[in-house]
C-alpha cells in the first residue's frame, strides 16, 4: 500500500499536555467520589445502614435454628460493619457513574476500532459481575446455609459473629463476580492474538478440570458452593467463545481489514 492511499490517522493532533491530562484525571475522580460519597449519604437516610445489613444477612438467618441471632464479638463491630456494608453498597449504585467518568476519561485516546472493542467489555463486565454477586446471593447463599446447617450437631447453637460473616460474604462475591469475567477473559486473550478460537474450542476440556479445581479452592468445603461455582464457568467459558468470534469480527483495525482484503485479492490473483 502506498503512502497516499494509507488511512490517515485519527488522532492526529489531538495530543494534550501531561499537565492536562492530570487535571482531567483529578476533575473525573473528583466526580466519581462525588457519586459515591451521594449514593452513601442517601443509603444512610434510606433504608439505613442496619437494614442494609440485616438484608445481607438474610440468607444466613433464615437457616440459623429458630432463637439463634447473630453476635458481634468487637465493640465497635455493631456500628463499623452497617457502615462498610453502606459504603459497599454505595460504589455498586455509583458503579455506572464511576465507569462513565473512566471511560470519558481514556475514550479521546482510542482509534474506532478500539472503541468498539472497550465499550463493550466495559460493560459487560460490570453486568456479569454484577450477575455473579447476584447469582451468590439469591441461590447459592440459600443452599450453602441450609445445607451447612443440616450438618450441625444438635448440642451447638450457631451464633455467627457479623464481622466474620462480612469477611465471608465479600470473598464469595468476589469468587462468583470474578468467575462470572470468564466471557470477558476469553475475549481478550483471543483479541490480543494469545490464543485463536479453535485453540479455545481445543482447550475446553482442561478448562472444565481447572474450572472444578478453582471452585473447590475458593469456596467453602461443601459439594453445593463448588458445583453453583464451576457449572456456571463452564457455561460462561462456552459463551466466551462464541462472543470471541463475534469479536475477533467486528474490531479489526482499518490497516487488518485493508492487509486482509489485500492477501486475499493477491491469492486470488496467484
């Protein structure tokens, strides 16, 4: 290809001073923490971090014996635990406002191309996430409690403390949210040229075996939590492939669709 028949680059001239870019980065994080620190101030009026938290701990409660409550075993645990669970709760209703001052912030220095790559994984992944956590909460909780309860000696009274159930109810969030990013993963590593989809299609069978072997380590000791954890990335991982060949599609750059047409046409020619 010639020099006047290259596409010309779209970023030209729009190269800022480093000492903009900070101010810009400043001015969107100042945003950000803005959303959070309203969406934290209108948790704490209503429902109020207590009933927050009881809504947490729902899940456990329903499973505990009848008379059984929860226990705070730190002084201070009743007022700081209301309190991380509000500010947590705060950053997930901020989340798309958070995302949006990111995405302002890097999208002036992409080509098309790449737009329509990071887009969409920006919001996917913040929506798989999200439905991991969900998926968390509204059935494996259920399942976990009750079938860890049904194994409770009848001479113990369960009376969990509320900080170690915070601590336990965040990593599993973050397991399940994490596991649900196996689409996005898939994506990026076909994009980036790391693996191609056929390599993918290949590979799944090892997936599934890392995919039980990451749902025994991060979950707790039960066959419930482990199966809600790998079945789910294993359907994910199948999802993931065929979003890779959507992708690998739809966000080639100008040069690789003009290199590809090019090989083609030169092959045709031969």
């Amino acid at each position: 290809m010639s020099d006047s028949q290259k596409p010309e680059d779209e970023l030209a001239g729009t190269e800022q001073p480093f000492v903009s870019h900070l101010i810009e980065l400043r001015d969107r994080l100042i945003r950000a923490f803005i959303a959070i620190g309203v969406c934290f101030g209108a948790l704490a009026l209503y429902p109020g971090p207590g009933p927050l938290y009881d809504l947490l701990a729902a899940p456990l409660v329903a499973n505990l014996p009848q008379g059984s409550t929860m226990i705070a075993t730190n002084v201070i645990s009743p007022f700081l635990v209301p309190l991380k669970i509000t500010l947590l709760a705060a950053f997930f209703l901020a989340l798309p406002v958070v995302l949006y001052q990111i995405w302002a912030f890097v999208a002036p220095g992409l080509y098309s191309h790449e737009k329509r790559l990071v887009l969409p994984l920006v919001v996917s992944s913040t929506l798989l996430f999200f439905l991991g956590v969900a998926f968390c909460y509204f059935f494996v909780f259920g399942k976990v409690f009750a079938f860890i309860q049904s194994f409770a000696p009848k001479s113990i009274t369960a009376a969990p403390d509320i900080e170690a159930y915070l601590s336990f109810v965040m990593s599993m969030f973050i397991a399940f949210g994490a596991a649900f990013e196996v689409p996005v993963v898939v994506v990026v590593l076909a994009r980036m040229g790391l693996v191609t989809v056929a390599k993918l299609r290949d590979f799944r069978g090892y997936f599934i075996v890392i995919a039980f072997v990451i749902a025994a380590i991060v979950t707790p000791p039960d066959v419930v939590s482990q199966l809600a954890l790998a079945i789910p990335m294993c359907l994910l991982y199948e999802v993931g492939i065929w979003a890779a060949g959507l992708f690998m599609r739809y966000s080639k750059a100008p040069d690789e669709d003009a290199s590809a047409s090019s090989s083609s046409g030169s092959s045709g020619q031969a």
